[in-house]
C-alpha cells in the first residue's frame, strides 16, 4: 500500500526529555488504525505534532506526499488534517452552530454564511446533535461537547482525521452509535488514526495497530497479532500478564 501519511525517525524532546524517540509508521490512504500504549508513552505527542500544535525536534511527517514538518497549524489544517483533543476543546462564547461555522468558514474557498449554516446543521445531525446548533457551547454535556467537537473537524473536510480518545467516557450505548459513525466517516474515505484505550472498539474499528511505550516504537501489525504480543501486554498490564 502506497504511504499517504509517512512518518519517518519522528523524534520530540521538551529539554532534556525524549517524549518520542525515533517512531515511524505510515498508513495508506482510507485506512484506520490504532495508536496505542500506556499512558505517558508519547501518542498524544505524536498527533500534535502530525497537526503542528507541537514543532517536530527530529525526523518528517509528509501527507500525500507533502511535506508537513515545520509548517504552522493552520497550513496543517488547510493541507487536509483535523482532530480532535483528549481534553475536548469549544469555543464557550459561542452557540453550537457558531462553533461548527467557524471551521466552516476558516476553509478555502469557504461557502457563504448562509451556506454554512445550512452545512453546520447537517454536520450536527451526522453526530447526533439534530436541533441543538442554538444551544450554548458551554451549556453542552462533556458527551455532546466532544461530539460537537467531531463536527467541527469534519466540517474542514479533512482527508486526515486524529482522533485522541474520543470514544473515552462513552456509555454501551453511546460506545455502539460512536463506533459506527467512525466507521461511516472511514467508509466516506477519510484516513483516520485514533489514540484509543476502549479495545472493543480497536479491535472492532482498526484492522491494524501501532503500539507505543516510553517514547518508542513498540508493535505494528494486525491488532489482533498486536494485543497477544507479550511485549505489548506487558507494556499494558505489567510483567505478570504477559505470557512467553
């Protein structure tokens, strides 16, 4: 498979701190997969520097055959990448629809205002915010800020989606709705890269997974080949869990 995001020796040190040590993978275009590792391994690191929120201290990140590293966020995003945060990120001032527009309208070749509302409302609908775009942003359930924050990404029509556990907190249900809509995003053929710690939906959404631990490549395969290597238990659970 041809790379459409290659990340080659991507290195990141905060001082005297290596938070990503020499990692490289690439995915081809419409795939989804896994980053994983425990916390503290440096996967969040990583997508913020594929979106340019963090510079890059060694190695490249190329989309499409386009070179990202060195190049400011708003490039990045321009260029066909969008996310999402860990800790979800609104603009609290601002109603859900405003949101949703401001994404809108920082595109090229933006459509008019009322264009994009008319786009932000069937955005809402897609994650399942249908008839909530007047309500305040702040107002939002921590739940339904991450899905407006889902919206917001796909409303920059990105070809590059990372998504850092966005599925975290989820109810069964809730879990269930978030796994299809990943699923009909990645079937629109969107890449998608999910940090993720709900293996139920790794296993259900990720053919494949890259395993990350202290700052380093750790695993890259099929995830079900991934989650027995007793190296990434290990890294997981602890020594007692892996099994020679």
């Amino acid at each position: 498979m041809t790379a459409f995001l290659d990340i080659a020796d991507l290195s990141k040190r905060f001082g005297g701190l290596t938070a990503v040590n020499h990692v490289s993978f690439s995915l081809g275009r419409g795939e989804v997969a896994a980053l994983l590792g425990p916390n503290g391994s440096g996967k969040t690191t990583v997508l913020n520097m594929i979106s340019g929120l963090l510079p890059v201290s060694g190695g490249t990140i190329t989309l499409a055959g386009r070179r990202l590293t060195g190049l400011p966020a708003h490039r990045i995003a321009h260029a066909g990448v969008a996310r999402t945060f860990q800790l979800v990120r609104v603009m609290p001032s601002l109603s859900v629809t405003e949101n949703i527009l401001a994404a809108i309208l920082f595109r090229t070749g933006a459509p008019s205002e009322r264009e994009g509302r008319e786009e932000a409302q069937a955005l809402l609908a897609e994650v399942g915010l249908d008839g909530r775009g007047a309500e305040a942003a702040a107002s939002l359930t921590y739940i339904d800020q991450k899905r407006m924050e889902l919206a917001r990404a796909l409303a920059a029509r990105p070809q590059l989606l990372l998504l850092d556990e966005w599925l975290a907190g989820l109810n069964p249900s809730e879990l269930r709705i978030g796994i299809d809509l990943i699923a009909r995003l990645n079937a629109r053929g969107i890449t998608i890269l999910l940090v993720e710690h709900v293996m139920d939906a790794v296993r259900a959404l990720c053919p494949r997974s890259v395993v990350m631990n202290a700052g380093k490549t750790l695993a890259d395969g099929a995830t079900a080949d991934v989650l027995r290597d007793p190296e990434v238990v290990r890294a997981y659970l602890g020594a007692a869990h892996a099994v020679s």
